[in-house]
C-alpha cells in the first residue's frame, strides 16, 4: 500500500513557479464592456468648424496673402543663352500667387520663343522664386545661309542662326534637290541621316570631319581634314561601317580615298 507522498496514479506534479492565474474551479471570469461616449452633436460641429477655418485660412495663404507671391524668377543650366534672355522669354507672372503660376504653359512658351532651348524644367521654390533649369540644344552640324549658319542638333533640329561658326562643327551640305530621295524621304528625314553618320563616325576621326554632303539618302560622303573623303552611303549599318573605316584608315595610311558603303566588300584609292 503506497504511502500519503507517493502520488497517485493518473495524478501529475505541479510545476513549481508562480500560482497560476485561472480562475478557481467553478468560478467563471466575466468581460465588463465600459460604455463609450460617442462626441456629441456640439462637439462635431466644433471640429467641422475648425477644420474650415484652417482650410480657407491655408487657401488665403496660398493665393490672396502677400506671403507666397512671385517676386523673383532665376534661370540656371545656359550656355549660349543668357540667363537674363530666358527670364525675359518666360514672362513669368510676377507679383501673382506662386501656386497659380501654370509651370507646363511658362514651359511651352519658353521652347516657342527660344528654340534653342530643348528641355526647361519650372519649379515653384518657396516662398516667392520660379526657377527655370534649361537644357539647350547643341550644334551637330551647321548649314550655310546666307553669310549665316544655322544650327542643327542630334536630332536633325535646325534650331538657331548664328554670324560665327561655331568652332569644331562640321558643315552639311545638302545637294539633294533633284534627288528623289528628296520626294521620298524629305528633307527632314535626310538631314537626320546626315546627324546620325557624323555621330557613327569612329571617335578618332571624328575630329578630321570636315564636312557632311547629302546627295541622297543612299548617297552620303563625308570630308575630312587633309582633304580626305569617305563614300559612306546610307545611314544603314553605321556601326559595322565605322569600324571598318577605323581599319582602313589605319592600314592604309596614305590613301585619300575611303569607299565603306558596302561594309563587307570596302576599297581604297588615292594612295
């Protein structure tokens, strides 16, 4: 017969700690819910009250205090331009509301009026300065007109005339007229032909070129320092056209004549 300490059979040993936090047998915990009291009907009128008067007080600020009103105009990102010349395009509202200025419209209108400007970003910099960030094209090639020179980007964007040419742009020469490539393809079209050849030009030689002449769209050559000149052909297979001309021209130094128009099967002469 077992003893009052030998535990009895099915019965487990209490864990030693802390008493435990259950109820005792046979109570039941009860959930008391707190009554809560919702804002009464003044209360909410209070807050709605409140919340517009801060809103038409943030409106006044905004567009009829003398706080936020447009008092200075800066541009920056000009090379050609001045930043002086692009504050005068914008015409930007002064002494009107910061918040009401329409950056998107200032933006147009400054492209209109200064196409050398490619790219203008208008910000509004509180509490009274709009600040213009211009990008501007730049000369790829240049087209004579006149005793002038007009400017052409690296998208074929005929975008400034200027007296001097700029130094180190090669001329285009477009002598396509009775071409059909002209009817075909126009003139558009046969000058950005002529912008991506110059720019497929290997890098080395790139500062030889001289001139760029548009016969045709199939029909481009190029002139380089020393009189050299270059049957490109189309603006097709620019890549694979320039490397090879890079060879040629280092294998053959003494020719003056460099024929790559059909990559694969090029020719030299003049040497």
């Amino acid at each position: 017969m077992a003893g009052p300490a030998t535990a009895r059979r099915g019965e487990q040993k209490s864990p030693s700690g802390p008493p435990s936090a259950e109820a005792p047998p046979g109570r039941r915990l009860r959930w008391v819910r707190l009554p809560v009291r919702a804002p009464g009907r003044r209360s909410l009128i209070i807050i709605l009250v409140g919340v517009v008067l801060l809103g038409a007080f943030g409106a006044w600020v905004l567009y009829a205090s003398n706080w936020l009103r447009v008092e200075r105009v800066k541009a920056t990102g000009t090379e050609v331009l001045t930043p002086d010349e692009v504050v005068a395009a914008a015409h930007a509202p002064m002494n009107a509301p910061l918040a009401s200025v329409d950056t998107e419209a200032l933006a147009r209108r400054l492209r209109a009026r200064l196409p050398r400007i490619k790219t203008v970003d208008v910000e509004r910099s509180w509490p009274n300065t709009i600040g213009l960030n211009v990008t501007e094209r730049m000369p790829e090639l240049l087209m004579r007109s006149g005793g002038k020179f007009v400017e052409v980007d690296a998208e074929g964007v005929r975008f400034a005339t200027v007296k001097a040419a700029p130094k180190g742009v090669p001329l285009l020469e477009m002598i396509a007229s009775d071409s059909p490539s002209l009817h075909q393809f126009g003139t558009d079209r046969l000058r950005r032909s002529a912008v991506e050849v110059a720019q497929d030009l290997p890098v080395a030689l790139r500062k030889d070129l001289r001139k760029v002449r548009v016969r045709s769209y199939d029909a481009i050559s190029l002139e380089l320092a020393d009189g050299r000149t270059v049957a490109w052909g189309s603006r097709e297979q620019g890549a694979e056209k320039a490397k090879v001309l890079a060879a040629l021209v280092k294998a053959a130094r003494d020719a003056r004549h460099f024929d790559v128009s059909v990559p694969s099967a090029p020719a030299v002469s003049g040497s």
